[in-house]
C-alpha cells in the first residue's frame, strides 16, 4: 500500500508521459498483489493482465500517435484540488462506518453468502464457489457484462476502424463522397 | 524487433506458456481460481505480446480482423443461446439445470459453455482492441 501511494504521488507530479504510463503499470501491478493479500486471486489475475498488460501497451500505442510530453499549464489549478480532498474525505469518512475487513458480522456475510456457501455444492456442482455465483446464480449480471465488453470492442472497431478505412482510402485519391456520410 | 534475439527467444518460450496457462484458467476455472474473464484477458495479453514482438503483420495473419470478430459475436451469441436453449427446454432463461439428465450436470455443462463464450468475447475483444490501435500508426509496422 505505501508503494502504490508512492506511485500515485510520482504519477502525479510526472510530466513524461512515458514513464507515467510505465508507472501506471507498475501501479496495477502492485494492486494485484493486495488483492493476491485479500485472497482474490481472480481479480489479481485480471488486474495484472489488463491493467499491467494490455492497458499499459494500449498507452503507449497511444503516445506512439500523440506525443509523449504533457502540455503544462500555466496558473495552478487550486479549485480542483479543494474538490477532490473533499471528496476523498467524505469517502475516506464514509469507509468509518463500515465494517471492519473479514469481520463475521458484516451484513454481507448474512444476506446471501451462508446459503451460496452451504447449497452451491449440491445444486450447482463446481467446487469453486466463486464460479457458481458468477455463471449461474448471478448469470444476469455475467451475461451484461459480456455484453459490454462486446459493445466496448463494437464501438472502438466502429469508430475508429471505419475512419481508418475512410482515411485509407480517400487520402490517395482525394475523394470526398463517402457513403455512410449521408446516413 | 526484427533482431532482438533476447527479446524473440524469450516471447517464443513464454507465450505457449501464458496461452496454455489461459486455457488451463478457462477450463479449470469450476475448480480453482479463475474463468472466463481472467482466461480471456490472459490468452488476449499472450497473443498481443506476440503482436508486439513479432510484428502486428504477422499477428495479423495468424487472426484475421475476420476471424476475431466472428469470435467477438459469437461468445456473446453462445452465451445468449445457452440461455435461449434453457429456455426452449422447459425452464428459465440462463437456468442450466434442463440442459443434461442430472441438473448438476446440466449446471456443469452450462457453465462450462458459457465461460467458453466469456473467454472468447473478452479475448477477441481485447485483439481487436490492440489491432485497431496498433493499425493506426502511420507506418504500420511494430516497433
């Protein structure tokens, strides 16, 4: 945790774009190991894999077409800073209230878990709880969110798939009419 | 990356791996940790690092913009379509205790298929994700 918070401090005060993508990298992977700690080790998996991997690659892809220094602002921006420690002390204020980490009596420990934990075995099968919850009591949920991650693929491949093929072929023979531009 | 031996050597050794690794967490994901999600974000990351070190040409070739996104639709579609088979079967939708003679079997069989259809989605998606960046440098070439 006082890594990540070093990182945090360091990826703020950064003006190499570069290395603030690196870093962030090295910020998710540092949350995968809390996570890993919290004995989640799904999310640890996917946290590694997308944020140290695939988001850091698609960063720098996109510094590769931009340009790898931030632009620096002249006056230093105060209101923003007084918003976000307000709200990161509301939240940090808020978190008081909850239960503490592990602690039996927390209410989700109450509400559906006892009977996951008990029953899944015998009506679902998988040993792996986590799995169960996921595919079969929760297969709603699962299903949406396979469906945005369909739809987040649709819309980059719509939006920039179509320009690249637009940009590909009107740049040699400098035509204007496009078909999908009157629709 | 065309004479990075260090780099080639090493990609060729560690990406059987991370792909067989992501098939071991979608397939045994009913056992111990892991499923769709986690197997389809290893196995999408494995391939990009191929495409990184190969070159995305050469990535390009081993999956066609087609072919990922015929497996984008249709793990969204099988996922959809083991619901809609439930269902036709005399039961809820997403419900997958009809789909064998022993509903923990049927339950088995569901969520293996749908975490199929998981991985396969998220997989594809992240490919086409990366290709699509990766297609919009000017040279086209990787790095």
């Amino acid at each position: 945790m006082v890594f990540m918070a070093v990182t945090a401090f360091t990826l703020a005060r950064l003006r190499n774009l570069f290395a603030v993508a690196m870093l962030s990298g090295v910020f998710s992977l540092l949350a995968a190991v809390v996570y890993v700690v919290m004995d989640a080790v799904d999310v640890a998996f996917t946290e590694a894999a997308v944020g140290a991997g695939i988001a850091t690659v698609l960063m720098l892809g996109t510094l590769v077409l931009t340009t790898d220094v931030e632009k620096v602002h002249p006056k230093k921006p105060i209101a923003p800073l007084i918003v976000v420690t307000l709200t990161g002390a509301v939240l940090i204020y808020g978190t008081l209230d909850m239960p503490h980490y592990g602690d039996p009596n927390a209410p989700i420990h109450h509400h559906v878990a006892p009977r996951y934990i008990e029953k899944s075995g015998a009506e679902v099968g998988p040993p792996n709880i986590v799995t169960s919850v996921l595919a079969s009591y929760r297969g709603y949920d699962t299903l949406g969110e396979v469906t945005v991650i369909f739809t987040a693929a649709a819309g980059v491949l719509v939006l920039l798939g179509r320009w690249r093929r637009a940009a590909a072929a009107s740049n040699p023979h400098k035509t204007d009419d496009e078909p999908e531009a009157r629709s | 990356m065309k004479r990075k031996a260090v780099l080639r050597v090493n990609a060729k050794l560690l990406i059987p791996l991370i792909l067989l690794f992501a098939l071991y967490v979608q397939f045994h994901g009913d056992f111990g940790p892991g499923g769709g999600f986690q197997a389809g974000v290893i196995f999408g990351s494995g391939f990009i690092l191929y495409a990184i070190i190969f070159g995305v040409e050469v990535a390009r070739r081993v999956a066609p913009a087609w072919l990922v996104r015929i497996g984008l639709a249709s793990g969204v579609l099988l996922y959809a379509g083991v619901g809609v088979v439930g269902m036709l079967l005399g039961s809820n939708y997403l419900d997958y205790s009809v789909l064998a003679h022993d509903p923990v079997h049927g339950q088995h069989l569901g969520i293996l298929l749908i975490e199929f259809g998981v991985g396969l989605t998220v997989a594809c998606s992240m490919i086409t994700i990366f290709f699509i960046f990766a297609g919009q440098r000017p040279g086209g070439e990787g790095r």
